[in-house]
C-alpha cells in the first residue's frame, strides 16, 4: 500500500499528526486549534504546564476534535527535545506536520557588555536554536512525502522597525529555513516560514508597547486596527476566504516550485490570522524544492 501524504489524508478525511512548540498561548494556541479543528491529532509544547493544560482542555472542549495533548518541555534545552522526541514518535510514530512557533524576547536591561551578550545569546536561544533542535530531533519521524516543517517567523526580520536584536535572530531562522528546505525537498517533505505581522494581544506585546507607540504601528495597518485574538484560516490554494481573513492586505503569494525558499511576509497584519491559516495550508500545499543543504539528524 503506497503512503499518503499529508494533502491526500486531508482528503480522505484521516487524521494527520502534528506538533506545535510555544503552543500553550497566542499564535501557537491558534494554529493548534486550527489544526485539530481539520482532524488532526496534535501536540503543544512550552516550558508551563498550567498553560499548556489549560490550553488543551479548552480547544479539546470548543473544537471536540481529537485531544490536544500537552507537553512541556523547554525547548532550547537538548535533553527536553529528546524527550520531546521520544513521546512524539511513541505516541504518533509518523508526524504529518511541524510547527516551530516558540521564541520571545528578553525584557532584562542591559547596563553592561556581559548584559548585552547574555540578552543576545538568549535571543538566538529562543528564537533560532530551538527550532533547530525540534527539527533535527523530530527529522526522521516526518512523513516522507508530504510532511511539512513550518517557522513562525516575523515580519521584523524585513522591516526597519522593532527590536534590531529580536529582528536578526529572525532573519537567521529566515536562513535556516533556506538550508532545511534544501535539505527536506528531496524526501518530498517541504520547509517553509511564515512572517506575521503586528498582533497586539500576544505574549510578545502585551505590555510592552506603550500606547503612543501601539496608535503609530495601528495607523499604518490598512484596517485601521491591531490584529484580533482569534485567527483565521486560509483556503489551500485560492487565496484568503473572504470573512475569515479581515487583516489579509497588501499580499502576493507565490507557488512556485523552482523557487527554493518561501518566506511569507505578512505585512501589517493578524499574526493570529496568517499563521493558523497558513499551517493548515502547508499541511496540503509545499512551496520548497528539491535540493542540497544541512544535515538530518
């Protein structure tokens, strides 16, 4: 019997698998809906467990899909992956897709050099390293074809605003995702990164924008308005449906497959509308090709 790949399973209406990191709250909690509410089976990863269940109990509550299963697990910790490796392979043995979301940034002040280096080395920590290490630990569990690897990147990594040291680290995962793509084509499996925009009811920002600064980035949204808590999806193929992609403006979306890399820039809108939508769309749609790149684990 030929194996099927992650579209002809949506098709066939079975469920995929699929792991989501940062998964507990704001972005990775609504692709992780998103995802279960198309079938599939799926696994939130974050360092609080209280988040986490809370979070599984109230999508295994709204969605009454199959459970969300939570585990914690600190992801730029080596030992954490394996762990989080194992539980994955043991209880889905084939994973259909990889949701790399977690990342953050670090708030401490810096009054000196060692300060300077501790809140970079942590950045690239959480924002780079982790995804890396949930791949090349999760690697030869992805179904090969048709399973898809997915980075939660951001719009900062392009654009001249924003916190410069948040913004390199991902333009690296940018990078990162060119290697793995390269490396991941040939199995059939492709690896993409989605940049959202501003969403001002998330970890990331909540609290940390002051008001005068939030009504300047909110000016320059052509809706007028910051990103709203509850995302939306976006169809396979034809672009944003109409009443579920109210932050979707200003957007080309190119599926090409001679193109080796593809990073959607979510200019200006819902990160909690493009990521969920765009997780279900790689789920059965791949933009990377064939090619040479870094090492699977």
């Amino acid at each position: 019997m030929s194996e099927q790949t992650g579209s002809e399973q949506a098709e066939s209406g079975q469920a995929g698998t699929a792991v989501v990191t940062g998964g507990g709250t704001g972005i990775g909690r609504a692709i992780a809906r998103a995802l279960t509410e198309r079938g599939d089976r799926v696994v939130i990863v974050g360092r609080r467990p209280d988040r986490l269940e809370s979070a599984a109990k109230d999508i295994n509550a709204e969605v009454g899909g199959p459970p969300v299963l939570p585990f914690a697990a600190d992801v730029t910790d080596p030992d954490q992956v394996e762990r989080l490796a194992g539980f994955v392979t043991g209880e889905f043995g084939t994973l259909d897709v990889l949701v790399n979301n977690a990342g953050g940034t670090h708030s401490a002040p810096v009054t000196s050099l060692h300060d300077l280096a501790t809140r970079h080395t942590t950045l690239y920590l959480q924002n780079v390293v982790s995804a890396l290490l949930v791949t090349q630990a999760l690697g030869p569990a992805i179904r090969r074809p048709g399973g898809r690897i997915i980075m939660i990147s951001s719009r900062s990594a392009r654009s001249a605003g924003g916190d410069p040291g948040y913004a390199a680290t991902k333009a690296a995962l940018n990078r990162l995702v060119v290697g793995l793509a390269n490396d991941y084509g040939p199995g059939g499996v492709t690896v993409n990164a989605v940049a959202p925009g501003y969403v001002p009811d998330t970890e990331l920002y909540s609290g940390a924008i002051p008001a005068e600064w939030h009504e300047r980035i909110v000016a320059g949204i052509s809706v007028g308005r910051g990103g709203p808590r509850r995302g939306a999806r976006r169809d396979s193929h034809r672009g944003p449906r109409p009443r579920r992609a109210g932050f979707v403006v200003r957007q080309r979306h190119r599926h090409r497959g001679r193109r080796r890399f593809a990073t959607q820039h979510l200019s200006r809108r819902s990160e909690r509308t493009a990521a969920p939508a765009a997780a279900c769309r790689h789920r059965s749609a791949g933009l990377s090709p064939a090619g040479r790149g870094l090492p699977r684990a």
